[in-house]
C-alpha cells in the first residue's frame, strides 16, 4: 500500500521518479507527488489526485522539474480524505501544500504506514508554533522530525532517531533537508523500503520493480535503522546513530519480468506464467530426485519432533494453507490448524516448541503476518516463512525460510505468487510424511512424479481456455455467484471465489458444500450462478448432490471437475475439465480455470484487471 521512490544523482529526478512510480501502481493509490531539489533551490513539490498521468501530465512527464535529487509518492488515503492537499511529499513549513511551487521548508517527506500516536505529536507541535495544513499523519512526523532538528542543532541522522523513538505505529520515510540538497534520508519500521545504488546514482523504492531498470543492487534496510543516501553511496545507522553495516542483495530478475510482455494486462501474462513460476519452485526444492529442504534449515529430526501445524496467512496466502492443511494431515498424519493472520495475532493459542507456525507471504511485507510470526517466536515457537521476495522482513526475521520462485507479480490479484506458494507447500507435505514415516518409499517417488507433471498440464490447461472466455460473456451480469465444494475442493473454492469478487465486483461466496442447507441456500433463486468444485473422488457424489438441490431451486450450474468425469455433464449447465493428477495435488490444476474465469468477467465488464478499486497489492498496515 502507498509507493515510495527516491533519486539521487546526475540525471533529471523527476522523469526517474515518474517511471518508479508508474512501476509501484499494482500497489493502489489515490493521489500521488514529487518534491525535487535543484542544488541549493527551494524544493519544488507538485502533487495530483487520481491516477499517475495526471501528475504526469502536471509536470510535462516530469521535464518541467529541474533538480537531480527527489522523491515521490503514491498515497493509499488513511488519515485524512483523497485530496491535492492530504497528498505527499509534505513539508515542515507552513504552507497550503495544495499543489505546484517553490517551498520554503527546511523538511520535505514521504511516508508508507500508520503513525498511530499522531493526535498526541500533533498537539505537542501546535504547543509549539507549528501549523497544519492537512489531516495526514505525514505531515506530523515531517514537522516532528523539523522539531528535533531545529530545537537541538543536530544533524538530519540524530534529528530522524529521536522521532523514531517518540512515534508508535509503522513507517517507512523518505525525507529531505533543505541543508543538504543532494542528500536523501531515510528510515523504516515494519513498512518495506530497498534502496539500490549505481555509479554515481542510488535509489529509494517500496519494491524491487520501480529500480530494476536503474540497478540490481540493493539494500534491505532494516528495522529501527537510518538510511543516509547519496549518489552513487549509502550509509546505514540505529537508533543510537552508530553507523552499521549491511549486506548488498542482488536482485536476479529479468527486469522484463515486471512487463507486459505483449499481454493485454498482466493477469494474463502472470497466469501464463505460472507453468514457469511452479517449475522453478520444484526445481529449487527438488534435486536428485528428492526433496531438498537444507536452504531452509528444517532437519529431518525437527520434521519428526513436531506435534503440531499453525499456518498463518492473510488473502490468497491463507487459502494456500486452507488447501495445504488437507494434504498435509492425509499424507503426514499431523494436525494442522490454520489461522487468519489478523486473528492469529490477537488470539493467545496455546503454542510449544514442537509447534510449527508456517507464515506465507508473497511479498514478506504483509503486516498482519509479520505481527503473526513475531507472536510465535515470542511464544516459543518454531517458524517457517514461505515467501517470494528474497531479504523481505518476513524472511529475516523467521527462523526457517523457504523461498518460492515466481518472479515479479504486479497484478493486485495474485496468480503466479498463489500456485509457487501451493506447490511449495505441497512438497514440504510430501517430505514431512516421508520423514515422519508415513508414506512409503514408492509413495514417496509416485507424490514426486506426479507433482512433476504439474507445470505441463497448467499449460495444456491454459491452451484450452477459449470456451471460458465465452462463458465469462454470458455471466458478466451475474449479481451472486457461489463457490462450493467439499474438503480440497472447498479450499480451492475459497480462492475461486476470491478471485472472481476481486477484480469484477460481482458478489461472490465460496462455501463447503454441506452447509449450503444450514442457511446460505435461501439465497438461491433463479439464474443464480452456483460453480460446483469436482475434483475429490469420495466426495463427488456428495457435492453434486448438493449442487441439484441449488438447481431445483432455479440455480444455474457450472461443474468443475477432471477428465473422465463426464456424467457431470447430465447434471450442470456447463463443465470445465482439467487433466488428472493425484487428488492430493489437483488445487495447482482446479484453480487455473477460475483465475481465468475472473480474469474474463472482468474483462467483459470492462474493469481495470490489474488495479481493481479499493485493493492494494501488498497489505503493510494494519
């Protein structure tokens, strides 16, 4: 949520920043910013509501900033309304801040997160002279910082700590001093921010993608620390203002990865690319013909100590462990319970050392979860974060990690990122009953092969997706649409469903097909769309049953079910097929079609695909 992006160096700020910030717009925003300073000028601060042309457009493709040293912003709005003024950067000076000019402030600043005690700084800074121009927790912490600076003579490093430790909640800032104009300065807590360098340039982004084209080195700052930045060079402090030291990553992706590609919206292009996003991930984890979990640091004898699985998540993610706690338990005979991380966090769940709390992440950065995985090692758990994003929070701070390789994903609504998690996920099933001793050897080598197969029969799958475009056609008016299905099947309507409300703004609900007579069945009435999951043999009977008790309450029926299952066909309106696979592993196959069938009802109802309204593509606050 929100984008930051910072330049410094001997190019043009503006142009950069723009590109950064057209690079972040998966991530959702309402208004976005530049301030950019031109040697010892006042910053020039320029900002726009609504999408990033308009700034664009304000800003002659930002040519008409002169300055090689700025940063910029795209705003998610949480305290205080979409508007010019509430927009970032803010300053420490006392202006209108609604729109284009020379500012005569000593601070500009940008700013990802919640400043939770912002009232009480903010009465403080009235006591003290200071004027407010907008309703933004941002523009406190930017004059809070001014505060500091000014009242103690200190320098900008000093002046950012102390505000560090006066304020609660999470940041991360990007901020500028009118004494040093070629300088940027930056600090986080909880909220993400990389910054990479050059020769004779260096970089401040939210997320990999809006400096992959400028360079592959970067630094994840982390927690409680200062970043100061100058071109071509970055120094890094803690609170205390002691100058640390920390580790380049280099950033291995294609930087096409985070294109197009000639697809019409990367949706589609990320959900061609998950043939390649799942083989990757198998190939990490697969070696030899067995399964390799050393990177991750889980031992064959810490597997065997366990008594129970918590797997963590919020969205797509906890869909992934709802599908991973049936395969998991069939197949490893462990309990596995599988929590909400928003709930998680606030629930006091009797935890041990023989507990495993699994935190999926794609981003690493979700705040929820990383409250969740705090909380476990807190209570003495053992933790395994499964993530995409190499040096993410998430993956620092766990005690296990397991990385899923599947690139770049731009699109809010999670596809690739989905079926790397799941296929990862699967295989740790698959060792964990091996070591545990409950699968045998052959079992073992028919999981493996079968899980092999996986990426190949995506891509046969998505070569046949034409009959649903056409099908999207004719529901794109739906008003309600119900997801059911039992055991795996449930979960892989869950995400079904998911997908399908996220991105056409049609009502949908993803229920176990058992409860659908509990209640949820008044709600069917004529045409209403009811898409039955058909995947689970001993169960098949049973959710077709189900699925004619919607019909003969006016119901249309859509059946999603493997080959061979062609009796369905008497029973729903329209089927969709998808190759054989082991029963354990069919959720990487089943949810192929409804990502397409989200992805074209969308498209019918001519909506933005891959920003849909009100969505943030990484969750990192509260």
């Amino acid at each position: 949520m929100c984008g930051i992006v910072g330049y410094t160096g001997k190019d043009q700020a503006a142009p950069i920043l723009l590109d950064g910030l057209q690079k972040l717009e998966y991530r959702g925003y309402d208004s976005a910013g530049l301030a950019v300073r031109d040697g010892k000028a006042l910053a020039e601060v320029v900002k726009a509501t609504g999408k990033l042309y308009h700034l664009a457009d304000k800003t002659d493709q930002g040519r008409a900033l002169k300055g090689n040293c700025g940063i910029g912003h795209t705003r998610w709005a949480t305290h205080g309304d979409p508007s010019t003024v509430n927009a970032h950067p803010h300053v420490s000076g006392n202006c209108t801040g609604s729109g284009s000019g020379k500012v005569e402030s000593d601070v500009a600043g940008v700013h990802n997160g919640i400043i939770e005690n912002f009232a009480e700084l903010k009465e403080k800074l009235l006591r003290h002279g200071y004027a407010f121009y907008s309703d933004t927790d941002t523009e406190v912490v930017v004059k809070l910082v001014d505060y500091y600076y000014k009242k103690y003579k200190i320098g900008p490093v000093d002046a950012i700590t102390r505000t560090m430790v006066r304020v609660r909640g999470s940041y991360a800032l990007a901020l500028m001093f009118k004494d040093y104009p070629d300088e940027i300065f930056a600090a986080r807590k909880d909220s993400p921010l990389i910054i990479g360098t050059a020769e004779d340039a260096s970089f401040l982004a939210s997320d990999v993608p809006a400096i992959l084209k400028y360079t592959r080195s970067v630094y994840y700052i982390d927690n409680l620390q200062v970043a100061r930045v100058s071109p071509g060079q970055v120094k890094f402090y803690d609170l205390n203002g002691d100058e640390v030291t920390l580790n380049q990553t280099e950033i291995t992706w294609d930087a096409a990865a985070a294109e197009k590609g000639g697809f019409e919206h990367f949706m589609l292009k990320e959900i061609h690319e998950q043939p390649a996003a799942v083989r990757d991930t198998l190939n990490s984890l697969v070696k030899n013909g067995k399964i390799d979990l050393a990177e991750t640091g889980l031992t064959d004898d810490m597997i065997r100590s366990l008594t129970q699985i918590d797997i963590v998540a919020c969205g797509s993610a906890w869909h992934v462990g709802m599908a991973a706690q049936y395969v998991i338990e069939e197949l490893a005979q462990l309990p596995v319970r599988v929590e909400l991380a928003s709930e998680f966090r606030y629930r006091n769940l009797p935890l041990s050392e023989s507990t495993l709390v699994i935190v999926i992440s794609q981003s690493g950065e979700t705040a929820d979860s990383l409250a969740a995985l705090r909380v476990a090692r807190e209570r003495g758990a053992k933790t395994l974060a499964v993530v995409n994003v190499i040096g993410s929070t998430i993956a620092r701070e766990a005690d296990h990690v397991l990385y899923t390789l599947a690139g770049p994903e731009i699109a809010v609504a999670t596809t690739k990122a989905y079926s790397a998690q799941l296929i990862a996920m699967d295989l740790l099933a698959v060792q964990m009953a091996f070591v545990r001793g409950t699968v045998s050897a052959d079992a073992y080598a028919h999981d493996l092969e079968e899980l092999s197969l996986i990426p190949e029969k995506i891509r046969r799958i998505l070569e046949d997706k034409e009959r649903l475009q056409w099908f999207a056609s004719k529901i794109a008016n739906a008003h309600d649409i119900f997801f059911i299905g039992r055991g795996l099947d449930y979960a892989i309507s869950l995400e079904g469903s998911l997908k399908m409300k996220e991105i056409s703004y049609i009502h949908s609900e993803a229920y176990a097909a058992g409860e659908l007579k509990h209640g949820t069945i008044s709600l069917i009435e004529n045409n209403t769309l009811v898409i039955g999951v058909l995947t689970q043999s001993r169960l098949y009977e049973k959710t077709v049953s189900n699925m004619m008790e919607c019909k003969s309450r006016g119901a249309y029926l859509m059946g999603l079910t493997t080959n061979g299952n062609f009796s369905v066909e008497d029973s729903v309106n329209f089927t969709v097929y998808i190759p054989k696979t082991d029963e354990h592993f069919v959720a990487s196959l089943a949810v192929v079609p409804l990502q397409l069938l989200g992805y074209y009802t969308s498209v019918s109802r001519g909506l933005d695909v891959d920003k849909p309204r009100n969505l943030a593509k990484s969750v990192t606050v509260e």
